[in-house]
C-alpha cells in the first residue's frame, strides 16, 4: 500500500504555524507499519488543490488531505474534490442534522456559513467528526482513496485513531510483522551519531534512521518481516555498545517523560530551584498528569536576592564564586530539597544569552547540580554557540539525566561528546 499526505493551508505553506499534524500523523502510521511515502503542501487556490489530487492519486492508494474542511471562503477542499472527480456538491442531510444539533445543545446559533460544512462530493461517504463540527469524508479518485480530515489537531488525531487506520485494515493488506524500536540521545550530534553507528552491518529488512529534536537526536531502529525482527535484539545491542551513555531513554519522547514514569514508579518526590532555566524543569514535568504525585515544587530564583532569601544561599557565596558557580548551585539545591525534605532537588544557574557572558563565564556556561539525601552531586558544563532557548534546554535535559541516572544507580556525572564539563 502506498500512502500519501496532502497538507492544506496558506499558513502552513507559509511557514506561519508549525505542521505538527503531519509529523504525528507519519510516526502513527509507522507505529501501525505503513510509511507514509509522500507529503506535499498546498495552498489555498483552488485549481492547485484539484491539480494535486488529479496528479497524486494516479500514483498512491491511500491520500490523507488534511485541513480546508471548515466554514470560511478559504476552505476548499471538498469543493476542489467535487471538481477533480466532475461531478456536483451535495448537502449531506445527515450532517446537517448533527450540525443543527450540535450548535442547538451548545445554546449557539448556527451561522449560514456553517451549512458549507454539510456539502461533499456526490460519491464522498461521510466520516464521523464527534469532536468537532467539520465532517470527514473519503472518494475514491483514480487508484486512490482520499480521506479529508479537519486540520484542528485534537480533531484529526481522534479520526485517524478511529477511523482512518480501522478504514485502510478493511481495504489493504497491512504487513504485521513490523516492529519500531526508539532511542532518545543527548549530547551527540546527528552526524557523529550516523558515523559510530555505520560500522553496524544491518540484516535485511532492519533500517536505521535519525530524527533531530532538540536538545535530543532519536534514533529509529525499524524492521519489517519476521527474520527481521528476531536479528533486532542483536542490533540494538550494537548501538548501545556504541553509544554508550549518549542513549538517555527508550521509546520515549523526551527525558522529561523519562523522569515521570521512573519518579511515579519509585515513589520518590523531586524539587527545583531554577535561574537560568527559568521552570523549565517544571513546566516540562508539570505537562504529564499524575505528575503532582512526586513533585513538590518548583522555584524559580533568577535574582541573587532570591537565591539568598527563598534558598537560603549564603551571600558570601554569591560574592566570592559569583551565581553562576558549582558552590552556589549546591547550595540552590540543597535548600530547595530542605523546604519539603524531598527526596531530590535538581538546581541550575548560568548565562543563557545571548548577553552576560565574561571571559571566565561566557555566554552558555551553566552550573547544575542534584541534592540527595545522602549528598550533592555538580557539574559546570559550556554550551557555546548556542541560541538562549537551546541553552536553556540543553541545561534542563543534563540536569534530567544526571537525576535519571542516580534513579537507576548509574554514575550521575558522565561525558556527552558535544558539551564541554569543567570545573569551577
């Protein structure tokens, strides 16, 4: 089966929003074994919509065209449809009934754009939306299905769960024996991470493949077919080996996720006290529900002042080793970790940018360090060259996998090939 992905809009093409449906929609996919094999943008102008739906669906089985399901003069995808397949719009009744229904339970009323929602394509069977007020639909055009989803992202997640991926099972053979392995990597770039790992001599039907995120780079391990399959213990054994400690998490999307699932499990509560990352620690933890269970709290102590009086940092401190210091940081952690006598307390401190820097501290020096109940463990690393929001994240990812690693009693201080560690 070869799938496809058409992404409508203007501020897509544009750059103006970020299309984040698409790249959800192709790791779904992956995960259900089917790659999505193409993906164009276009506009909103109506004959480069028909133009692309003639031109793909001759050469793909499957097209998901996402986003122009909605009210305004700018949605036009079930009209360009219509004109690609030569035949007429016609007013879903039943839609329009969920439409008048659904404006009428909301104590809303229904504008007359909204009754353009109800018209499809003459020969378009009609996909349930139950989350929104654009209905889907699919036609088959050429040697393609084309399903239409609505480009709200809740909205079109929920329809590919329930009905696109159930939609193609029913009409394709979908290969069963795949399997996707992940590994999330810190302090490795994508190139040095492709030359450790091309002296691995993959089985047939095993692929290797990268995916930057900053501050991380995942690596995708995927085999199709059996035989495949079974040689994938092998293989990752392989990376691991010569990865080391740059592998920071499996089958997760960030460590941020890493350290909830191992704070949940272990029972243990954490602490922050932050400067120059500003809550990010806790806002990435913050996102994942259940997380109040072993989060205590999180400050953020950008001034020395508040250091000094929230923290209990001793000012000769701050005067004799400056806030951006192994010292200072200790004591952040150390008092942060006191408040509530939390089992861990992670803290960070440095010069973000693109301002600040010294010739002894420059731009991208920061201090971090984790408090324990039994000690203090800190390290000063550089990040040069780098944007304030990748300092920022970089920190917060470091100062994660030092707290992972006490967590599964691995040394908390190791090397990462891309950022510098030093002592102050």
């Amino acid at each position: 089966m070869k799938l496809e992905m058409i992404c409508t809009g203007e501020e897509v093409l544009a750059g103006q929003i970020v299309d984040t449906n698409a790249a959800w929609f192709a790791n779904t996919l992956m995960e259900h074994g089917v790659e999505c094999q193409r993906r164009i943008t276009v506009g909103d102008r109506l004959e480069d919509l028909v133009a692309v739906f003639k031109e793909r669906s001759t050469e793909a089985d499957v097209i998901v065209v996402n986003g122009g399901l909605g009210p305004t003069s700018d949605d036009l995808s079930s009209e360009a449809m219509a004109l690609a397949k030569g035949e007429p719009l016609v007013e879903n009744c039943l839609w329009r009934e969920r439409l008048e229904d659904w404006f009428t339970r909301n104590g809303r009323v229904m504008a007359e754009s909204n009754l353009k929602q109800a018209l499809l394509p003459e020969s378009a069977i009609m996909i349930d939306n139950p989350v929104g007020t654009a209905c889907g639909f699919a036609v088959k055009l050429n040697r393609a299905w084309l399903f239409f989803t609505p480009g709200v992202p809740f909205e079109f997640k929920q329809m590919v769960k329930e009905q696109f991926v159930p939609f193609i099972k029913e009409r394709f053979e979908i290969a069963g024996d795949v399997s996707l392995r992940k590994y999330l990597t810190l302090g490795q770039g994508e190139s040095s991470l492709a030359d450790a790992l091309e002296t691995i001599i993959l089985p047939e039907g095993i692929t290797i493949g990268y995916r930057s995120s900053m501050p991380h780079i995942e690596i995708k391990l995927f085999a199709r077919g059996k035989s495949a399959i079974s040689e994938l213990d092998k293989v990752e054994a392989q990376i691991r080996f010569l990865l080391g400690t740059a592998i920071v998490a499996d089958n997760k999307k960030s460590l941020a996720e890493e350290i909830h699932s191992l704070l949940v499990s272990s029972g243990k509560s954490l602490s922050a006290a932050e400067s120059c990352t500003g809550g990010m620690i806790a806002s990435q933890l913050v996102s994942f529900a259940g997380s109040s269970s072993y989060f205590d709290q999180g400050l953020v102590t950008y001034s020395n002042e508040s250091k000094v009086r929230v923290l209990g940092v001793n000012a000769e401190t701050l005067d004799d080793h400056g806030a951006v210091s192994i010292a200072t940081v200790e004591e952040m952690a150390k008092g942060a970790r006191g408040i509530l006598d939390s089992d861990y307390a992670l803290a960070t401190s440095g010069v973000a940018g693109p301002t600040g820097g010294t010739d002894d501290k420059p731009v991208g020096t920061v201090a971090i360090a984790l408090a324990t109940k039994g000690g203090v463990y800190s390290q000063m690393i550089k990040l040069p060259r780098r944007s304030r929001d990748l300092v920022r994240s970089l920190s917060t990812a470091v100062a994660f996998d030092m707290l992972r690693r006490e967590l599964l009693g691995e040394a908390v201080i190791v090397d990462y090939g891309s950022i510098t560690r030093f002592n102050k």
